[in-house]
C-alpha cells in the first residue's frame, strides 16, 4: 500500500455490504478503516491521531443517522469530506463539501466517486 493512501472510514451496518466496499476500496489502494455503526465511527473520528481523509457512511444506520454522523464528524474535522451511500441518493439534498452515491453502486461508481472527492 503506498505510504500516500489516503484513509477512508466506512460506516455501514450491513456486514456484507461493508465487506464489498472496503474489500473494493482496498483494491484501489485506500487504507480502510471500518465501523458498524455511529458510536464506532466516532470513536475513530475523535481520536486526534488518526487520520480519515474521507467518511463514507450509509444514510440508513440504527440509532444516529449518516447525515447526523456526519454533522458530529464535522465538529471535530471541520474539513472532512463525506459521502453518503443511499438508496434515495436523488431525493438527498447534501451540504457543501460532501457528496451522495445511489445504492447499489458499481465498482466503477465508486471508484470515480471517491477519486473526485479527494482529487
């Protein structure tokens, strides 16, 4: 894995599912780090010395929602991109600086979706 992989967080209940993406994001040289839930991934976000260049978390979570995870995610990285997976992408509206990807997804979409997001 090349030392400039950016790091990725997926949030995604569905083992399976969380499965392909990392499985997926692996592939295309990404350090990947998983949680199942909000209370997982927040654990990771508020730790100061782990870096997270994106967060791609599931609308759809138990308990807090993507899109209040990534409010909460953003209090402590301001900056941080994120990606809302969806399988109401087109009725999502998204706040600056993240973006939404439709479930399912192709690898392709995926793959082009998170090279755009972090350049």
């Amino acid at each position: 894995m090349p030392a400039s992989a950016s790091t990725i967080l997926v949030v995604e209940d569905d083992a399976i599912v969380r499965m392909l993406i990392v499985d997926v994001l692996q592939e295309l040289e990404f350090c990947v780090l998983e949680a199942d839930g909000s209370d997982a991934a927040l654990q990771l976000l508020e730790d100061g010395q782990q870096p997270i260049d994106l967060l791609m978390t599931d609308v759809g979570l138990p308990g807090m929602n993507g899109q209040e995870l990534a409010q909460r995610a953003r209090q402590h990285r301001p900056q941080l991109p994120v990606l809302f997976a969806s399988g109401y992408a087109d009725a999502m509206e998204v706040p600056s600086g993240m973006a939404v990807i439709g479930k399912p997804f192709s690898i392709d979409q995926l793959r082009d979706k998170v090279r755009s997001i972090l350049g």
